[in-house]
C-alpha cells in the first residue's frame, strides 16, 4: 500500500483537517492547525508531501523521523503541528487497515471511560456562573476558565481582586459540587503570578494553567514551591525534547501537550510515558475539532497517568461551527457523567462527514486572536 495524495481542507471555526489517500482505497484523517496560522500549517503539510508519497503509510516511526529530521531545521509550532495532523491520519489509517482502534496498536486500554471537562466564559472572564449551570444540565462537573483578563507585569491589588473574587463566586455559588481549574493563558507575568496563585488558593482550583509563559519555565519549580496549587502547563511546548526540561527542573503537576502541536500521538505517547516516570499526570490540551479530541482520547485510554481531557463543545471560539458538525457517528462521542467510553471503531473512530466538509471548506474565515493592549496603548498578553 503507497500514499498517494494528501488533500488540506480549512474550515469554521478555525481548524484544518487532512485528508490521506491510498492505493487501495484507505482513508486516514488528521487536524494538522495553530489557531490563527492554519494557512501557515496547511504550506508546511504540503511541503512534507516528498517524504509521504509513494511511501508505505504502515510505517509510521520511519516516516515521523523523515519528516522531523529530513530537514535541518526543525521543531517549533508550524512544524510539529504539521507532522502532528499528517501523523494522526497515518494511526489512522493503520487502526483502519487492521481493523483495531489505534488505542489497541499501542497495547490497550487502561481505562474504560474518559474524564472530561468543559470550557466556561469566553477571553474575558464573563457570565461563568451561567455558562457552567448549562453544561450542568448535561452531566458535566468540571470545567476551565480564563483567570485573568489583562495583567500587567505589575498590577494592582484591584486587579488581584476582581480576578479572585470571581472565583470565589463560583466556590460560594456551587461549592465542592464542582471541580475547575484557572488558565492564566500566559497573560501574568512571574512578579505577579505568586501573588495570584497564593489569592486563589483558598478556593481549591484543580490547577493553575500556565501559571507564566512557557518562555519562562524556570519559574515553575519557583511557583510550586510558592503554593499548593497544582500547576499546569505544555500546549505551548512542541516536543519531547521541550518537556524534558521541564520536567528535570521540576514544578509542573500536570503537562498539557497537544496532540495536533506536539507531533501527533507517536509524540505525545512518548512525553505521557516521560511523565509518568517523575510522577506527573498528563491532560491533554485540545480545544479544537473532533479528529484532534480523537487523537486526544486514544493517547488517554492508554496512558495510565492521564486525569482529564479537555473538549471544545461551546467553546466561545466555535463560531460557525461546533465540535461534532463534520463528524457522522456523533454517538460514539457522547458524555455521561462527565465521561465518554471508549471509541470502538477502527483507527480514530471518527466517521468525518467529507461533504460537509468540503462545502464548508468553500468559506473557511481566517481566524485571529485579537490584539490586545494595555491601557498605556502597550501590547497585552491575550
């Protein structure tokens, strides 16, 4: 069996899904995006074709390790996202050949069901209360939301104050019934992340994501020492040569790879199983389309330090579209109590809706994240 074309399809919200092709008439799908440099991605996936085409898609470790080091230069988030998209389509594929779900290729379950959580608020931390009282309904108990809006490097107790006290509205509103965690999105810098994350500590977060940028890594060992707050952090980290050091200096509870940034599953497999060896749990980062939460769900089923999976339905990005629109076998992705069940169906398990999604790939938006600054007319973190 030889590849012979890979096809590129931008589509609402602000995801790109990839298409394989073989020979003999076996499809694998993949997610290869950076939210807001799609087309970026989508050049680089093509410039990877010379390595794929005419090649045995079964051998995956081989062409992984064409494509990240037939290049001199390497890693960073255009390539690996691109490596990552094109690898999900070859597990895939593979799962689908063999008839097994990918999760069997990589020895087998070790969970029967998934724990998910669910996003609440939108960029500005706004109407959560509500916004979790509707998920509520649906069975879910666990949620993230943005910690901040704006910081500066130096803040004031005001802005401590406003950030602190929305959390502890949820806490008196719903008390332990719920869990969450806190994303400072990378917008507090370290002279103020110590200060915050000893404000919030009464209010028992699940984690603090991104405490600071991960430009900044060094401060982590720093801020765990500071707080008993698990800290969280890694979709903004591209391989495993990254999250090893990290993982040496210490700090980080849980890391977040992205499995459509961080070099797809045979990647993010081996940063999980680096993981666990420092006893650090692994929560992968995925507020994106449904062949990335796939990707994302075969890793969890066979990583036994996985603890949460995050999953963009009403997401405030999903604008056009929603997790499952492109997807035909919408039940194999339904949440009970929080959970979803293992995906039974060969390779990722997702039957994607091609015509929808070329129709809709007709009048893919170039989505951005806004510009933000401060109130001295400086550049703010978003």
């Amino acid at each position: 069996m030889k590849i012979i074309k890979l096809t590129t399809y931008r589509v609402p919200p602000r995801w790109m899904l990839l298409k394989i092709e073989t020979d003999e008439g076996i499809v694998g799908w993949g997610e290869p995006v950076i939210e807001g440099r799609a087309r970026t991605v989508e050049a680089a996936v093509h410039e990877m074709t010379p390595f794929l085409i005419g090649q045995d898609p079964g051998r995956i470790n081989d062409l992984w390790q064409a494509m990240y080091r037939g290049g001199f230069y390497r890693g960073g988030a255009i390539l690996m996202s691109a490596i990552a998209g094109i690898d999900q389509a070859l597990w895939d594929m593979k799962g689908k050949l063999l008839g097994v779900p990918v999760y069997d290729l990589l020895g087998g379950r070790v969970r029967d069901k998934m724990k998910m959580y669910s996003w609440v608020g939108g960029d500005r931390p706004l109407d959560v209360i509500a916004g979790i009282r509707k998920l509520r309904e649906v069975g879910i108990d666990t949620f993230k939301m943005n910690g901040t809006e704006e910081m500066r490097m130096l803040d004031s107790a005001r802005a401590v104050d406003q950030a602190v006290g929305r959390i502890a509205e949820i806490r008196e509103a719903f008390g332990n019934d719920i869990e969450f965690g806190i994303d400072f999105h990378g917008r507090v810098a370290a002279p103020m992340a110590k200060v915050l994350l000893r404000a919030l500590e009464p209010y028992r977060p699940l984690f603090v994501e991104e405490p600071v940028l991960a430009e900044q890594a060094e401060y982590y060992p720093r801020l765990a020492e500071s707080t008993s707050i698990p800290l969280a952090a890694g979709e903004r980290m591209y391989s495993r040569f990254e999250f090893k050091r990290v993982l040496e200096q210490g700090g980080l509870a849980i890391l977040q790879p992205d499995l459509s940034h961080a070099g797809g599953i045979t990647e993010c497999v081996k940063i999980a199983a680096m993981a666990e060896a420092y006893d650090v749990a692994v929560a992968p980062h995925c507020p994106l389309g449904p062949v990335a939460l796939a990707a994302c769900l075969h890793l969890d089923f066979v990583s036994h330090n996985a603890v949460l999976q995050e999953q963009s339905m009403g997401i405030h990005y999903n604008q056009g579209a929603e997790l499952l629109d492109y997807v035909k076998n919408k039940d194999d992705f339904r949440m009970e109590g929080g959970y979803i069940a293992a995906l039974t169906k060969p390779g990722l398990g997702v039957e994607v809706d091609e015509e929808r999604v070329i129709e809709a790939s007709k009048n893919a938006p170039d989505w951005r994240n806004p510009l933000w600054r401060h109130e001295d007319g400086s550049v703010a973190e978003w």
